[in-house]
C-alpha cells in the first residue's frame, strides 16, 4: 500500500527538521554542540511543574535554573495577580533551555488560568499534584510511573481552593521543624529531585522521543547562535531554490 | 562504691535543668509545649551544615528555614568579608530554633575562619563534605554512617580552595541541564533532604542523646516565652531561699 498523503507530509517535515539541524550546526562551537548531544538524552516531559501566581521573581528565577539542571523541560506558570518574570542574575540564563507556557486571565482572575492550566495538563496525560503542608501521603511514595505535574502556589498563600480541588492527588514534603513550610523554590527543587532521582533508575519511558529530541535540539541550536531568524530564512530561501 | 564529687556534680545539673524545664512549662501554651514535644525527637545532630561567606542574606535566611523544617539542628558560618545576616522575611523566625556557631576572621581574611571551623567541626567528630559540581561522588551515594557535615560557598565562586582542600571527601549533586549550579539554598536543601530521608529510615542512632535533648528542649522553651530570662532568674532565686 502506497503510503497516504499525511503520511508523507509528516515525512517531509521531519526531513526538513534534519535538514535544518544539519545547516544550524555549522554555526555552532563543537562546545556547545557536545553540550546540547550530553543533555538531550537526559531531558524528560514526564515530570513537569505548574506554578500558580508567584509573585517573587526570584524564586521564579531559582525554579527555572533547577528544573534546567534536574532536566525537566516544562513549566507552566499561571498568572493571576503576578506575571511571569525572571531575574537573569539568578535564573542564570536557564529560560531559554525549557518550554515556558503562560496561562494568563484577561479579566485579572487567578482562576480562569488555574482552570485552563490544569484542564490542559491533564489533556496531555498528566496527573496534577498539588503540593501541600497538609497532605497525608509523602513526596517518596507518590508513585512515578504516571506522567506527572507538581503544582506548587504563591508564596504566602500557598494553592488556591480551586487548584486543589482541580489536582488529581496531593503529596507532603516530610517537615520536622518549628516552621509551617518550605520556601517555594526549595518545595520544587526538592519534588523534582526526589521524583526524577527515582525515575532515573527505573525502566519508565520518561526520556523525549526521537522526534522531541529533534524538535528541541534545533530549539536549542537557534538559542545557540546569534541572529537565528535570517539564518534560518538563508535555509529556506535556499531550500527553494 | 559511692558516686564521685564528679558524678554528684553532673547528676545535681541534670536535676536543676530538670527543675528549670518543669517551671517554665507553666509559661507556655499546651499548643506550642506539644509542638517541643513533637519536634524533640527529631532533632538531629548527626548532619549538619557550615556556610562559607555567602554574601546574600536571602540565600542564609532560605538555608535556616531549610534546615529547621528538615530538623537539622546546627548551622555553622564563616564569615569573611561577609557577615551573618538573616532575613525574617524569608527564614520565618527559624534562626532561633536552630544552633548557629559564626567563626570570624579579626583581619578580614576568610581563611582563618574557614580553617578554625573545618577543625573545630572535625573535633567534634564530623566528617567534612565539600559540595562541588566538579566531584566523582554523587551525592546519593554518601554513607550516612559518618556523623557529617556539609560545606558549601559562596554565591558566585563556590568553596575557596582552602576549604575544598581541608575537606574529607566531596560530593556532587548530579546535573543535567545547561547552568552549571544550582542556587546554593537549593543546593542545601537537596543535600539535607537527599541525606536525612536515608537516615530516617535507616537503624543509625541519629537523634540527640537525652542530656541534649533536655538542654535543646529548655532553649526552645525560652524562645517560647517573653521575659525568658526574668523568669530564669525568678527560678534560681527561688532556688536559692
């Protein structure tokens, strides 16, 4: 059977995707390129985090770097009262290396975003936790086969109502002490690493798939290089030649 | 054979902190008396943590509310050009819970300082850890048999050669992303928390002996109550009639 038109669509896109790939590379230092081949395999969408409303950009900053660092690609941040803003001297550049999606309400309502943040989540296939003082189940034993998102809330405030009530499951990070909580940006760090330490050495599928990593590599390669764009108009223009 | 003046002299002590535990209790609320009672046990003494000049007090404040939250009871800092600074903001009042020792240099050089404290925690038994991204050993793979003490440095320069040398061993946190550190309050926290969960669960004596325990527990009580030291000295003068 001859293959359908769709089929070869997808072939000629993915074609072209390596064509790029090939054409950004000699733009790239060979540093850089063993950097971007050394953390390509290591990246996952398996785990991800949500952030609702922080208000500190800072701690917005520091989340970015350590979800980089861990290998996490993805983080969503809901903006209500607060929007979505890094500071470079701590974030150190991370932001560019991850997928960043804002979910923003018109009418200056944290809620909407929440709602349309996490409706969207679980339509990709992830379990929402929310992270709470209060839960009863603790960070170890939350299980890592599901593809799951940690939803983390404002600094004071911690998640709305309404994100708990949205989130699939809760867990707790273990405290002994005098104070009630975590700073916001240790919870995520300490979430992350706990569950993709676990998912590291374990037989679950949670690295990109091919076609992910190619995506993203040629993401990061236009991140790489100065003026982006006209090289990659050059690529066409002489594609079509 | 009958006890030694050495032995009647200590046991006298622990009757009196006995006392003096018993006559403050009145001056607490039933809430934060069971909070003491809660926290006590968990208190360990058998990881802790020395900070090498950090300049951000942010970063130390963050730090402080880490380790109290982890029930990790001691903080040593070294500082050099910089002081020992908290936040209340961000550490949420966890500095007096916790025992903070400060090494100072005279001159203003910060290796004294670095020196004093790396032999006075190794008298004290500790085994060193210089944290690095540079190190062999993740993190995951420290025993937790050895009483130990993690060393970390500055913001933007790390441990000063000084200390990376009079350390016992050092340790990585793995990383697979493009920034080359984490935030060193989040480096802290993965630490502390990569550590105290195996100790927890594991049949090594980590908690404080009994004598510490009462000693820590009077200490909490103070910070407990307004006017601690008016009511210390209305119970010795009590004592004494």
């Amino acid at each position: 059977m001859a293959p359908s038109l769709l089929q070869r669509k997808k072939k000629m896109e993915k074609n072209i995707k390596k064509e790029l790939h090939r054409y950004f590379s000699q733009f790239l230092t060979k540093k850089r390129q063993e950097k971007i081949k050394k953390n390509l395999p290591k990246r996952t969408r398996h785990v991800a985090v949500a952030l609702e409303d922080l208000y500190q950009s800072g701690n917005t900053s520091a989340i970015l770097r350590t979800a980089d660092a861990l290998g996490v690609q993805d983080v969503h941040c809901i903006e209500g009262r607060n929007q979505f803003d890094v500071n470079n001297g701590i974030s150190l550049g991370s932001a560019k290396w991850l997928t960043v999606d804002r979910y923003r309400t018109e009418n200056n309502q944290t809620n909407n975003a929440t709602q349309e943040c996490i409706e969207s989540l679980k339509n990709q296939g992830y379990k929402v936790v929310a992270t709470s003082p209060h839960a009863v189940k603790p960070l170890s034993s939350l299980p890592i086969e599901d593809k799951t998102v940690f939803l983390f809330g404002t600094e004071d405030q911690g998640l709305t109502e309404q994100a708990i009530d949205l989130a699939d499951d809760s867990v707790e990070i273990p405290m002994y002490g005098f104070v009630e909580s975590f700073n916001v940006s240790v919870s995520v760090a300490l979430c992350l690493y706990d569950f993709t330490t676990r998912l590291r050495s374990s037989s679950v599928a949670w690295q990109l798939t091919e076609e992910e990593q190619l995506e993203l590599e040629i993401d990061w390669m236009r991140n790489s290089v100065e003026n982006a764009d006209a090289i990659e108009r050059r690529f066409f223009e002489e594609m079509v030649k």
